[in-house]
C-alpha cells in the first residue's frame, strides 16, 4: 500500500472531519496570504509523501545535474562556436562572459521533472534559475499540516522531514558571497565586510512580495542588513550601488528573471553599471541564463556537448532529458508533420508540446493533445523560427487524491510535478504540483501540496 493509499484509508474512516480539516486549512492559506498575483493557492487533501529512499535518489540526480551545468557553461566561456548554439542577444552574451566563477555557477535553482514513485524514474520538466520561486508556498503548506488530522494520524510514531527554506538560502548566499574575495574589483574588496548588505532586486510590480519579506527576515535574524528593492530605482555613483532608501549594497539577491531584464535594460544603467564594473556582488549572476532557458534542451544533446560528456554522463542525458528540437520547418517535418495530413488516424502529434525558449508562468506553452492534428499543425507554423522549441511530451505519475473544494468530492488520479530547490548545487527542499489533467500549470487547474519525506 502506498503513502497516499494508507492516508486515503484513514480519510475514509471519517471523510467528515478530513472535509472540515480542508477548509480549515484553505482558510488559512487566505490568513497567510498564500497568494500570487492576486490568486490563492490551491491544494489538496493528500500531501506528497516520499521515502528517505526516494529522497536519496533524487539528492543523487540533482549532484549529477549540476555536474552536466558546470560541463555546459565552462564550454560555453570557452569555444565561441559552442555559444552560438544559444542565440543570446549580444548584450546578453557580454554579461554572460563578465560573470565570475563562485561557490557555485548556479547558486539557486529549482528542477522540475516527472517523478515516477514506484520505480524512481525521472524526467527532466524545466529548469528555473532566474526568479526561483515558491519557496514559501511548500513552507507554510508544510506547517499547515498540524491542521490536517489524517496525516497527523499517518505520521503518529513515523520519524518525517520537512523542509527550511530561508535560513538555509541565507547561508548559502553568504558561502557564495565570502568566495568571491580573491576575484572582486579594488571598490567590491573595500566593501567587502564579514556581514554584507544586501539587496532582493525584482521589478516589484510583478515581485512574490511576501515570498521577498520572509527572505529579507531570514536574512535580518542572521544580522544581515537587508532591503527589498524595485531594480529600476537603484542609484550607482562613485563606485557604489545603493538602494533608494541610501543603503550601500555590497551583495545582490537577484530575483528579477534575465529576460525583464533585457526588455527593460535602458532603465537599469545604474544595475547593470555595477554589476560589469565589479563592484558589487550579484548571487544569481547572468551565467544561470545557460542553463536556465531552454535550449538547454536540446543543446545537451548537441553533438559538441556530448564530445565532453563521460559515457555514464550520455546515458544520463539519454534516461532524463526528453528529446526536443528547435521549432523550425526543418524539425517539424522531420520529426512530426511528414504526411501527417492525408492520414486520417495520425494523433502523433498529441505526444509533443511547444513553448518559448525564456519565459515564466507557463506563458506561450501548448500541447498537441489540446488541439486537431490541423490546429497543432497551425499553431506549430505560427510560431515557427520564433525561439521556440519542439519537446516530446512526458505523461506525469499519477497518484490518487481527493479535492474537498469540488462540490461532489471523490477520490481521483492526479498527475505530479516534482520540483526541487537547489543551494549551491546541493537539493535543499521540493515542491510539489499536481492537476488532474496531464498538464500541470496554473492555466490548467495546479493545485500545490506539501511534500514531506518519511523514514528520517
């Protein structure tokens, strides 16, 4: 019997009190203001329950992407060839090339990939570096467990983890920030101080405000000064960066996703100023965006990748990375489209998504299952040779849940998304993401559990 199978057991002996135990909880999601965008989160009966075993695992493949990260970007600062592959906008590429090697190339991330409980299968999903979010989402969803009966009756005499996600990104940022005293600029080494003062820079109109304001917390139980600012308004004169408020920043938590970044670069000078001059810190520098847009996707299978890739390293690539192609003529009618028309049972299509090399939010994504062979065949052609790339589609592992928010509440299979927020390449926590469709994106019905691993 599974996790999920033996907590459903226990909501069945009394369903009644699980119901009310759920809308107690969704009540205090409203009192946490568990929300973004105006829009509260969603969840579900069931959290995401994993073994220490299973947690094992993914600790090991997340080692062995970081592995592959720093294989890809030190190619990337080498061969001029290599770099074309990724078709960054030159001012792109020159921040890219002024990043310095730190603690880690890529201090935060979260994975996103399928998880197949029952045999530990993984497939790659994405790869978020530049805006890493939801960190409070799986943090107060973890609390608001004490409210839910069933699993405390599931975990009653089980040892359980769950996941800190603040103090630990404090920590790390710090391990980042004290690496970089042998390879900073004369102004960044005179403010080098043991306790820097930082700054979370997002364009604060689209920000996760109060996700920002537990970070800044963190950091301020650490003696850490700390301030949350509005990127555009940050002033840069005499060597120095400061926030609006006067405060010197001597390092930067960079939530603000590169390509805002770019769209808004003329009202950054005084940013993107001290970040090439050397003269401030910036945990997040533009070297993430390699990894984190995703021609990343079939750049890892690109011929001149796997020239510097192990054997082992090829058949990791091969088990996780779902195949995918730039969205161009050429691969559409290779790998999709060949005669696909004058067939009339052709439903290859349904096995294939497309979605827009940098972007967030599950914005310009689209399924082949979600149209007629010659509505996919039109959406294909309109976004052709638009960054765009062409992925095979991965079913998600299913597993049984229950909804007390729908108005006939049953037990149905839905389909998981596994994430995990990555440290200084090491896994520090998950997040967890369900719909009861194949696709999981807050356009599509995403409700987000907790995740706790079992057997600690």
């Amino acid at each position: 019997m599974t996790y999920e199978e033996t907590i459903l057991k226990i909501i069945n002996k009394n369903p009644e009190r699980s119901k009310n135990d759920f809308l107690n909880i969704n009540q205090l999601i409203r009192d946490n203001n568990l929300a973004y965008k105006g829009n509260y989160v969603r969840t579900l009966a069931i959290p995401k329950v994993i073994s220490a075993e299973q947690y094992r695992i993914i600790e090991t493949f997340i080692e062995q992407m970081f592995l592959l990260f720093d294989k890809v970007i030190e190619l990337y600062f080498r061969d001029p060839n290599y770099r074309s592959l990724f078709a960054f906008p030159p001012q792109l590429e020159a921040l890219i090339l002024a990043s310095r090697r730190r603690h880690s190339w890529v201090p935060m991330a979260r994975i996103d990939f399928f998880l197949e409980q029952k045999s530990g299968d993984i497939m790659m999903c994405e790869i978020n570096t530049d805006g890493t979010s939801a960190m409070y989402e799986d943090n107060t969803l973890g609390k608001l467990l004490t409210a839910n009966s069933a699993f405390q009756d599931f975990v009653a005499g089980r040892e359980y983890r769950l996941f800190e996600l603040f103090d630990s990104w404090v920590t790390a940022f710090i391990e980042d920030y004290s690496s970089e005293a042998d390879d900073v600029s004369t102004t960044a080494k005179n403010a080098q101080r043991v306790s820097p003062r930082v700054a979370i820079v997002d364009f604060l109109d689209v920000g996760y405000l109060v996700e920002f304001e537990h970070f800044q917390a963190a950091f301020l139980r650490q003696g850490i000064e700390c301030e949350i600012c509005d990127i555009r308004e940050l002033t840069f004169a005499d060597g120095v960066l400061r926030t609006k408020s006067g405060m010197v920043i001597d390092a930067i938590y960079r939530r603000a996703v590169t390509s805002d970044i770019m769209r808004h670069e003329k009202e950054l000078a005084p940013f993107l100023q001290a970040v090439t001059s050397r003269a401030v810190h910036l945990i997040g520098d533009f070297v993430t965006q390699i990894v984190h847009n995703k021609r990343f996707f079939y750049i890892i299978h690109h011929p001149l990748t796997q020239t510097i890739l192990s054997e082992s390293e090829r058949e990791f690539i091969t088990c996780h990375f779902p195949a995918t192609y730039p969205l161009t003529e050429v691969n559409l009618r290779t790998h999709l489209f060949t005669d696909m028309l004058a067939h009339d049972n052709y439903e290859e299509h349904k096995n294939w998504i497309i979605k827009p090399c940098d972007s967030y939010g599950a914005k310009g994504f689209f399924a082949g299952k979600n149209f007629t062979k010659e509505k996919w065949y039109e959406v294909c052609r309109e976004h052709l040779n638009a960054d765009y790339i062409l992925q095979r589609f991965h079913r998600p592992y299913l597993t049984a849940n229950i909804d007390f928010a729908a108005q006939n509440p049953v037990v149905a299979n839905y389909s998981n998304l596994t994430g995990v927020f990555c440290y200084n390449g090491k896994a520090r926590g998950m997040y967890s993401r369900m719909a009861d469709g194949d696709i999981i994106s807050t356009q599509y019905d995403e409700k987000t559990v907790a995740t706790v691993v079992v057997g600690f």
